[in-house]
C-alpha cells in the first residue's frame, strides 16, 4: 500500500482532522463531567418548566433560559455521549490526538 503523500491531505489532517479529534476528545470529557454534576444535585433542583433562570443577564444581552430549557440542553448532552461510547468511536477519535488531552 503506498503513502498518502499530497500535500492537501497532509494539510487538511494535520491542520483540520486531528485538532478536531482532539476538541472531541475534552469535549466528551467536560460532556462526562457536566453530566455527573447534573445528576448528582443540579437535576433534583431544576424543574423542568417554564421557571425562568434567576442569572439577571438579560441587560448583558443574555437570552432568559427556563428550567425546560437547561433540562432540554442536558438531553442533548446525553446524547452527545451516547454517540461517543459506540463501539470504535472513542479509538477513531484517539488514534489522530497528538496532544494531552487538554480541558478549557
């Protein structure tokens, strides 16, 4: 088998796929973390309704959220997990990483 030698694959890996498993990667770990709070206290105090977030932001050009929509939003992140504990998907996302996992 013969090596992939063009430089617009070369680039396109190394300044595209790989940066992007690795964002991927701390996502799913700040995904994992976020859902362990929301289920060990946040969700037993966030109904899911239209109780409004008491935050005051609106002035700083916030949107209001709602307990129904941060319970929404949590959804999504179980299924964003979900997807990434499938079978293979955590050895396709590590195999391109180059770096430390590095969480912001």
């Amino acid at each position: 088998m013969a090596d992939i030698t063009e430089p617009q694959v070369v680039k396109f890996t190394n300044e595209v796929v790989r940066p992007l498993a690795e964002s991927f990667r701390a996502l799913k770990t700040r995904v994992d973390a976020a859902l362990v709070t929301w289920d060990g206290t946040i969700s037993t105090e966030t109904p899911d309704d239209a109780s409004v977030l008491a935050d005051e932001r609106e002035a700083e050009g916030v949107s209001r959220l709602t307990g129904a929509d941060l319970n929404s939003f949590v959804a999504k992140l179980t299924g964003f997990k979900n997807i990434m504990e499938q079978a293979g998907v955590e050895d396709c996302i590590n195999k391109p990483c180059v770096r430390a996992l590095e969480i912001r």
